[in-house]
C-alpha cells in the first residue's frame, strides 16, 4: 500500500484518451445530438456546439494555468480550494463526487438494456437489463483497480474506433443532402436567436462534459506542464470539429425533415439511418463500448477526487492510499459498491433504466460539473488576482474573468431550462429535487469543512494541499504517520 498515485504512466495521448473516453463521442452523436432537435424544434444545434467549444476554449486557458501550479488529482476541488478557501473547496469537492457517480452509474441505465437487446438479437441469449448492466459494471470495477496506462490504453483504442465510425457516417450523410445540395447555415452562430439561445446552449454544453478531467491526472502523467494543457486543447479541438459536422450532417441529410425526424419513433437511430450497411452495424456495436468507456472513464476521475481527500486525512486515512498498480485502490472499491447500489436501487424501485437511470442521471450529472467549473473559473480569478507571477495578464485574468461570466451564463440557462434537459414539465418535482441535490452537497461539503477547522485543524488546514500536505506529514517508517506534536500534546492531556 502506498499514498501517492503512480508517477510518469501518462503520455498526452492516454490522457487525451481518458478525456474522450469521459465525453463519450459517439454516446452523444448517437443519443444527445437527436435529443438536442427533438427538445428545441430548432437546426441550430451545430452552431450551438461551435460556440459552446469556444466558451470552453477561453475557460480552459486560466483553469490549466492555474492547474499546473497546483498539480492535484482533486483538479477543481484544489484549485477551488486554493483561490476561494476551503469550506468552498469541500464543497465543491461534494458536488464533483456527486456529479461524476450521477454520470458513471447513470450510464449503466443504459448499458444494460443496450446489451440485453444486442445479446438477443445476436446471439439469442435473454436476461434481464439489471444482470447485464452488473456485468458491466464487473467490468469497470476490475479495470479501475488495474494500472492507469492500461486502462489509458483500453479507452484509446475504444476512442479512435469511435471517431473513424463517426466521421465515415459524416462523409456519408453530407454526400446525400436532402435537397440536392448542401447548406452551411446550421453552422452559423447567426442562426442562433436569442429567444431559444437558452434551450439549444443547456443542451449542447452537456455534450462535452468530461473535457474537464485532464488536470486529475497530473500526478502520474510525465511533464504535466506539456501533457495536460495538449491533451486537453486536441481533445476539445477534436471534439468540437465532430459534434459541429455530425450534427450539421443531420441537417444537411435530413433537410426540413430533421426536427419531425428527430421528435419521432426513429429519432435515437438518426445518425447511423444516413450510413446502413457496414459503418451502422459498427456503429452500433461500438455504441455499447462507447457507454462502457465512458463509465471507466468517470470511475476513474472521482475515484482520484476521492482518494484526493483521502490523502489529506479529510476523508478516512484508507481513502488515501494505492495498491500495487498504483491506483486508488479503497476509493475504487467504494465507487464500484456505489454502483452497485444504484443499479440495484434502479432495478428495487422499478426505475426507467433509460429515462430515469440514464437520462435523469446524466443530465443532472453534466449540470452539476459545468456548477462546478463556474466555481473553478470564479477561483482562477481570486488566486491569479492575489498571485499573479509571470503569468501574462490574457491567462490570469482577461480569459478567466471572461470565461467565468460565460460559464456561469450557460449554467443559468442549464438550470433555467433544466424541463427541457429532463423533457418534463416545467416546475415539475424533477425539475426542483434534481438541481437542489448540489446545493445540499455544497452545504454538506462546506459545513464539513467548518467542523473540520474545529475539531480536526490539522486536517482542515490539508485541504486542497495534496502531496504538500503528504510531504509535511512527519513518519517513523515508510507509510506509518509519526505523530505530530499536536497529537501527543492531546495525548498528554
């Protein structure tokens, strides 16, 4: 057992893999981008990702500025901790464990019926959503206690394979436009009204959740400093190129008819409609393993936001340590039971897997991190205002001001709109609970924190530190913690 993560297993490519992976490419070309026509009625949704990837492109700028002065695995959480205090770190340190689980246990609502129909049809094996989405869920598990570049490795090969299937049905959509000649209009941001900006922008920005989870791997890539910021700026770049053109793909193949299309029986199969033959029975085979990269993906990321805390002694001492492979070895394990428990919980009170468990969890999940990079931008701002160093003024304060105006427009609408996202009535209970699950967090998180600043000092001033508040730790022998003064003055007493 150990307390630090392995070191140097990270290229740029496997962390661009671990991003991709989270944003799950063809889960939202296939899924979100038809969904994102049928809630608006609108075919502005291309332009809408373009400027969705610009709004993040400015945000990334002060965020990866500040992320490589506070190298972390707790990414947002340390740098939220850092530049708005700590009862603000912890809560958003609450609201990311509680929006990456939404996100990773969500996906099982629809890897399981996802493979109960592709086992039957193929193979006519038949068994019921709840034990293949276990099965997956057996995957992730064992695959989250391995070494990070094997799983980096895994998520590449899945990743590439995604985006070759979705640029082949691409090409295949834009060659047969409806109307006999092919339109760029979708992609102009002139075709965005401000009167349905706020819809079509909530549904988009839920679309590259994930981008975020660079920084988390800082502590085992190799030259952080370079690795993370390229993998991040090709990721988002790549990204955004497939989600403009698949979208405006759909437009263009799908002429006037794309909104009724997409708001009917046949509207989740659009996308794979424009190529059949071999790409759509490829596509749909790498759609299950688009899911299941997605949900090692997210397991990953909170299983280090976890074993973060864990490391500063905020959370049990067992949550900071690492086994063999050099993974958080307690934290997987307790998200795994996580998981565990939300599918039987799913399955116990005969939830949707795909409405409830899914869609529900999704949305509010991506919800939940585009709150919390609002926060991180918010505390780029305070830290470079008090500690600007020879970081030049467009990185610490023009794009992070910028970006956090931004970030905090669209989570409005994300909130405001939040029936749309859900396709439930306006005001209804799902549109009240759902969000306030994050303010409860960040109440939880930070009233934690204030216990912690009286009872616990010595743990409450490790918070957001990481490896520097490992390195002031006094030992007696590797791995075994020395008492600090304090202890044994408490003690005496």
């Amino acid at each position: 057992m150990s307390a630090a993560l392995a070191k140097d297993r990270l290229g740029a490519p496997a962390v661009g893999f671990f991003i991709l992976a989270g944003v799950a490419p063809l889960t939202v070309t296939e899924g979100v981008v038809p969904s994102a026509f049928a809630a608006t009625g609108l075919t502005s949704v291309p332009a809408a990702f373009l400027v969705v990837a610009a709004v993040l492109a400015v945000f990334v700028i002060g965020y990866l500025a500040m992320a490589r002065r506070i190298p972390n695995a707790g990414a947002a959480y340390a740098l939220i901790s850092k530049g708005l205090g700590k009862p603000a770190g912890m809560a958003g340190w609450l609201v990311a464990v509680v929006a990456y689980n939404l996100l990773q246990v969500g996906l099982y609502g629809m890897i399981g019926p996802q493979l109960a129909s592709f086992a039957a049809d193929n193979f006519g094996l038949h068994a019921s959503w709840g034990v293949w989405a276990f099965g997956a869920w057996a995957v992730v598990a064992v695959l989250g206690l391995l070494r990070v570049d094997l799983s980096g490795w895994v998520l590449g090969v899945l990743s590439v394979l995604e985006l070759v299937v979705i640029v082949a049905v691409t090409i295949r959509g834009l060659a047969h436009p409806a109307d006999g000649g092919v339109s760029f209009a979708a992609l102009s941001p002139a075709s965005l009204h401000f009167s349905s900006l706020g819809p079509v922008l909530a549904v988009a920005v839920l679309g590259f959740v994930g981008i975020e989870q660079g920084p988390v791997f800082s502590e085992e890539a190799r030259n952080p400093k370079r690795t993370i910021p390229m993998a991040t700026y090709i990721s988002l770049g790549v990204i955004a190129v497939v989600y403009a053109a698949a979208s405006w793909a759909l437009v263009v193949h799908y002429g006037s008819q794309v909104v009724p299309t997409a708001q009917g029986p046949d509207g989740t199969g659009m996308l794979f409609a424009m190529a059949p033959g071999l790409e759509a029975s490829t596509g749909r085979s790498l759609f299950l393993t688009s899911l299941l990269a997605a949900a090692l993906a997210f397991h990953t990321a909170v299983g280090r936001y976890m074993w973060a805390v864990g490391r500063e002694r905020v959370l049990p001492a067992a949550m900071g340590t690492t086994g063999s492979t050099g993974a958080p070895q307690a934290a997987s394990i307790v998200q795994s039971l996580l998981g565990a428990v939300a599918i039987l919980l799913a399955l116990g009170m005969h939830w949707d897997p795909i409405g409830q468990l899914f869609f529900w969890g999704g949305t509010t999940g991506g919800v939940g991190i585009l709150l919390l990079l609002t926060a991180a931008s918010a505390a780029v701002v305070r830290y470079f205002w008090t500690s600007p160093g020879d970081e030049p003024v467009w990185r610490r304060l023009v794009a992070p001001a910028a970006a956090t105006v931004l970030m905090a427009v669209m989570a409005w609408l994300c909130i405001t709109h939040f029936d749309v996202l859900l396709n439930v009535a306006p005001g209804s209970l799902p549109t009240k609970v759902l969000p306030g699950l994050f303010g409860a967090a960040a109440i939880i998180g930070a009233s934690w924190a204030l216990v912690l600043r009286h009872r616990k000092p010595a743990a409450y001033a490790a918070i957001g530190l990481g490896s520097v508040a490992l390195s002031q730790r006094p030992t007696t022998a590797v791995g075994t913690e020395a008492p600090s003064s304090a202890t044994r003055t408490g003690n005496a007493s």
